[in-house]
C-alpha cells in the first residue's frame, strides 16, 4: 500500500509548527502518538507531563521538546513498564534502563509472588506470569512460547494453567476491556501461543477403550476453546481417551457424535449464559448407547462459567480444571 503524500506534508507542516513555537493542540498530540486525548490528560494531571511552557487562553500547546517526552512515555509503556515508572523515566529524573528480565521460575513450597511490572493488573500470581504477560506485550512470540514451555515443565500442566497462565490471560482479558479496542492482538496472540503450547505438551491421545473416552465441545454459539484444549491435554497425559470437538459444535452433530462414541463423559463448555442450555445437557445426559439390557449413559460435566445458576443435579459443575479431570477420572475408572 502507497504513502499519502498530502499525510506526510501535513506531518511535516504539524511538526514546524511544533518547532516553531506554534505548538500542537492536545488531539493533535494524540493523533501523532496514537493514544486517546484523555490519556494525554492524563499523563499530565498524574505524572506532570505537560507541555513545558505555558501559553494564554485555554488551550494548551504542546512544543517539540514535549512531543519527544510523551514519545519516550510511549515507548517506554510499550517494554511492560509501569506508567508511574516510565513517566520518571521520561522526564529525566532517573537514568534509563533496560527492560527487566523475567525472574526464574519460583520454588513450588514457596511460589514468589508479582505485583507489578507488566502494565497489566496481574494481582497476587506467580512470578513467571509478569515475564509472559510482558511479551505478550511485546508481541514476541519467541520468548513467549519459551516461557509457556518452561512453566509447564517447572509446574505440571494443570498447575502451570490455573497458578500462570489462567491468571495472565484473565489480566489481558481485563486489560483489552478497559482500554476499548486496544489490546485486543494480544490476547488473540497470547492465546494462539498458549494452543500451540499445549499440543506440544500433550502426549498422542490414547486408544478408545469401551466406556472410556470422554468427549469434549463447546455449546453452539460458543467459540471460547482454550479450556477445553488444556483439559484435552490432561486428560491425554494421564492416558485417558479424549474426543475434542471444539467450537460452537451444533446440536445435531453433539448428538452424532455422542451416539457414535459411546463415551463416558461428555464436557460441554459455556463461556457465557447466553450459551448455556441446561436442557441441552439433560438431553445429552439421556442418551443411551450398549446393548439391550447393559445400556449406559454419558455424565455431562457443565463446565465454564456460562452455566453458573443453570446446572441440576446429575450435571456436575466442576468448578477447575483440577476438580474436571478428578472428576473424568473417577468416572473412567469406576
């Protein structure tokens, strides 16, 4: 795709005046960083990095010299730096450093906890979830998938999922809501990595055994599979048979495949009320499948958080992915 050569004399000419002593107004500052005015105003009412120079009347113009200091605030949130931090950093008041290194992976009895570092509201977690969320950030897919690979062989899959990466993709989560539109590559990026983590993770799915395999799908009109693909793999890696049928998977072919299978357990996840139908489930629960006289019925496991207030008895809840294999487990081998 082509430059625009009126955009660039338009830069040109916004940045002569900059120069020059017009100075820009605050939504042309915005513009050129790529960030909304709010969080311009905000940078200066928090971290006193306003224009320099004070003009009359009520619009306030911003120099080169204060253009260059929000550049450096920006590129300095950019690396995961805390704003508070990357502020200081662009006003001068202390030398600049490299980006912090994740810290290596902390003993299991004792797990070192992160606060802060990222730019994500990350909470009490682990240490090794400010490290991923960091190059999340970054979009750097090599350290990235590094990182997730370390954290399963330091925890185990179903820790390194509940104690890291769970936590650090509800903080991206949270992180794209609260921000708009921003963001939102790097929770599709973060996921995408997680995926490819845990296929090379987990072992090749394990043999059908009559009255052993557990099916796994997403309601229809879901699409939120990650979950399912971290039970799928640990269920593969304890040996158990596993059908995984992804995303929004429709009722009729639920059915078939429930019916051609003959599993002992079927999980359905709900991301959303919306999705989740408690008679699906039943409906599901009541297929039988055997010969005459020794026919068996699937559990259904109700799993997400779509089916909060909608499960009933015989449709179990577990409410981790922990609680979920123990559960399929106790199943298969009873």
């Amino acid at each position: 795709m082509g430059v625009n050569r009126d955009d660039e004399a338009s830069e040109a000419d916004t940045e002569a005046d900059a120069r020059h002593g017009g100075g820009l107004t605050t939504g042309e500052v915005a513009r050129r960083l790529g960030v909304a005015p709010t969080t311009v105003r905000s940078w200066d009412r928090r971290y006193g990095l306003g224009p320099a120079a004070h003009t009359g009347g009520r619009h306030r113009r911003w120099t080169a010299g204060d253009l260059a200091r929000l550049e450096r605030m920006c590129a300095l949130t950019a690396t995961g730096l805390p704003p508070a931090e990357a502020a200081r950093l662009a006003l001068g008041e202390t030398a600049p450093a490299p980006p912090p290194r994740p810290a290596p992976p902390a003993p299991p009895a004792a797990p070192e906890r992160s606060r802060a570092g990222s730019g994500l509201r990350l909470g009490d977690v682990r240490q090794e979830c400010k490290g991923i969320a960091r190059s999340a950030l970054r979009l750097d897919a090599v350290a990235l998938d590094k990182q997730l690979e370390d954290a399963i062989a330091e925890h185990g899959l179903v820790a390194a999922w509940t104690e890291v990466i769970m936590p650090t993709l509800q903080a991206v989560g949270r992180k794209w809501e609260s921000a708009g539109e921003r963001y939102v590559e790097v929770e599709h990026f973060l996921s995408w990595h997680v995926s490819g983590a845990l296929r090379r993770h987990a072992p090749p799915v394990a043999a059908d055994r009559p009255g052993a395999t557990t099916v796994l799908a997403c309601v229809p009109a879901e699409n939120h599979t990650l979950p399912l693909e971290v039970l799928s793999a640990a269920l593969a890696e304890r040996g158990l048979p596993v059908r995984m049928f992804g995303g929004a998977l429709p009722v009729e072919s639920l059915v078939a495949a429930v019916r051609r299978t003959g599993p002992a357990v079927v999980g359905l996840w709900a991301q959303s009320r919306t999705t989740a139908s408690r008679p699906l489930a039943q409906h599901v629960s009541a297929i039988e499948w055997g010969v005459r006289g020794a026919r068996r019925r699937p559990v259904v496991l109700t799993l997400g958080p779509g089916w909060a207030g909608q499960t009933s008895r015989g449709l179990p809840h577990p409410p981790g992915l922990s609680e979920a294999v123990a559960v399929v487990e106790q199943v298969v081998h009873r």
